[in-house]
C-alpha cells in the first residue's frame, strides 16, 4: 500500500514538473517574440512642416599682398512653412517662402543681398473620382514682395530701386492642375490676372516696373504656367524648384516673363548642410539696366553657404 503512495506521489510531482516547463517554454516564447505593429491606416485632412536655415561666413585680412576687403561678413536666411488639406476629391495648399540676407565688408559697407517674401495659395477639386485621378480644376493666388528697401549700385550713388510692396505682384489664376506623382505639380491657366502694386510714391512717379507715372497699380491679363518640383534626390540631398510663366496678351505676349527658383540642401549632419540657391527672373517692363538703366536683362542671384539647417517636424492633424 505504502509503494502504491509513493508510486502516485511520483507520478504527481512528474506531471506538476512537466506543466511547469510547458508555462515557463511558453512564457519565453512569448517574451522572445517580436511584436507586430499594425499599419496606421489614419486618413489625415491637415498636413503642415517646413524649414529654417541660416548662413553665415566671415573673412578677414591683414597685410594681404593681393589685396581684398580687411573684413567681410555675409549672412543669408530661409524659412519655408507649408500647411496642406486633403480630403475626398478637395485639396488646398498653402506655401511660404521668406528669403532674407545681408553682407558687410570695409569697401561696400553693409548691403542687402536677398530678400523676397513668397506666399502661394492654390485650392483644386479632383476631375476624376478613379484612384489614379491626376487632373484637378484648380484656383490659385501668389503674391510676391520683399520685406526691405532695395537700391541698385550702378552709379556711384546708390539709386534707391525698391521696398515692401514696391513692387509687388499678385496672381490671381484659373485653370487645371497636373498632379502625376507627390513630388511634381502643374497649373496651367488660359486666363490669368496679374498685377504689379507699387506703393511707393517716389517709384510710382518714376514709372518704375511698368506702371504708369503716379500710378500704383498696373493690370494684365494672360496665359500662366507654374511648374513645382520638391524631390529628395538621396539620403542627403533635396532638390526644391518652381518655374512661373507669363505672358500678357495685351501687351507683347511674345515676351514671356519668367520667374525662377532652385534650392539645393547638402546636409552634412542632423543640423548642418551646405545649401545653395539659384534665382532667374526676366520682365520686359522692369527697366532698371543697361548703359542708361532703362533697358530689361535676366536677373541672376547665386548663394552658396554652409550653416544651420533644422526642417520644422511635420504635423498631421485629424
């Protein structure tokens, strides 16, 4: 009888041994495993992010055989701020741009180098309702300024050329809007209205950028193109560029003005990078140049630098 026991309280501690490994083989398997995140499938309306940089470099000289300024400093700026919606076949998207730069050496003293303030505001509802819909009937509105005043250093005194609102051009556009992929957008509009603001009293009398003498608002009416393109190119470099085209139907519409812009970031870590920036802008009624400064040429503005490049988080809202 007593083996009998000691036979079944065997028997028992080999199968309270057996469900123990069986719960602890378990419990190691599941701590082992790796989780499996669920996709976030959360539809998005509001999107919004941006950029800052800064640039700036300094030089200096002293018994310098070759000549040169004994000190000269540059800084140039940029922020970019973007808020995009989406939701069902309506989309709007909003874009700032704000260039700002300055440099000072012994020679030239201190003298602007860039300034613009660029906000461009385009609304579109999706012709088609299939998923590889591409075509939206579009609106948009541009207004383009500077912040500052401007001067033009062709003589040997400076000749005050510019400042906020003087000029300032303002698009008010209809047309469709090509959006093949995330990363290039087209807005072609048969019937655009442009208009060229110059608040300054002292520009308008001059009849500066091609509005009447003491007027302060110049109208036409043409065909516009705007073509963006925002592409990373690699892990650390991003190309950013816009092309605007205008031509006034009553007024020489052969000459075709042009607007445009080119930003390329080299980032170097977290929060450096060199950047460097192309400007093109060519109007036939801005007459600031040539022997007498009456004639229009291709504006040309190249930066290059290395300095802080810190991108504004994105942020989603539902």
């Amino acid at each position: 009888m007593y083996k009998g026991l000691i036979v079944l309280f065997m028997l028992g501690l080999s199968v309270e041994a057996n469900a123990q490994d069986i719960v602890v083989n378990k419990l190691r398997s599941e701590t082992a495993r790796q989780i499996k995140k669920e996709a976030d499938t959360t539809k998005w309306n509001w999107k919004r992010g941006g950029l800052v940089s800064a640039n700036l470099s300094q030089g200096s000289l002293s018994n310098w055989a070759a000549g040169g300024d004994n000190f000269s400093m540059s800084l140039s700026s940029y922020l970019n701020y973007y808020i995009y919606y989406l939701k069902g076949r309506n989309s709007w998207d909003n874009n700032i741009d704000v260039n700002l730069g300055f440099v000072q050496s012994t020679s030239l003293g201190t003298r602007k180098n860039d300034d613009r303030i660029d906000y461009l505001s385009k609304y579109g509802y999706r012709i088609d309702t299939s998923k590889t819909a591409k075509w939206y009937a579009s609106a948009l509105f541009n207004l383009r300024s500077q912040l500052f005043d401007g001067y033009t250093y062709n003589n040997a005194v400076p000749d005050f050329s510019s400042t906020i609102l003087s000029p300032a051009y303002i698009i008010l556009s209809a047309g469709f809007d090509y959006k093949p992929n995330a990363k290039v957008s087209a807005f072609f509009s048969p019937v655009t209205a442009r208009f060229t603001v110059v608040t300054n009293k002292y520009l308008s009398n001059k009849a500066s950028y091609g509005v009447d003498t003491g007027k302060h608002v110049k109208s036409e009416l043409g065909a516009y193109i705007s073509v963006n393109y925002n592409n990373a190119i690699s892990k650390d470099i991003t190309y950013k560029g816009r092309l605007d085209l205008f031509s006034n139907y009553m007024d020489k519409p052969q000459n075709i003005d042009v607007y445009m812009t080119n930003l390329v970031s080299f980032k170097i870590n977290r929060y450096f990078s060199a950047t460097y920036s192309l400007d093109l802008i060519y109007d036939d009624n801005i007459r600031l140049f040539g022997p007498t400064n009456s004639s229009p040429a291709l504006q040309v503005k190249s930066l290059i630098g290395i300095g802080f490049l810190m991108p504004l988080k994105p942020i989603k809202k539902a």
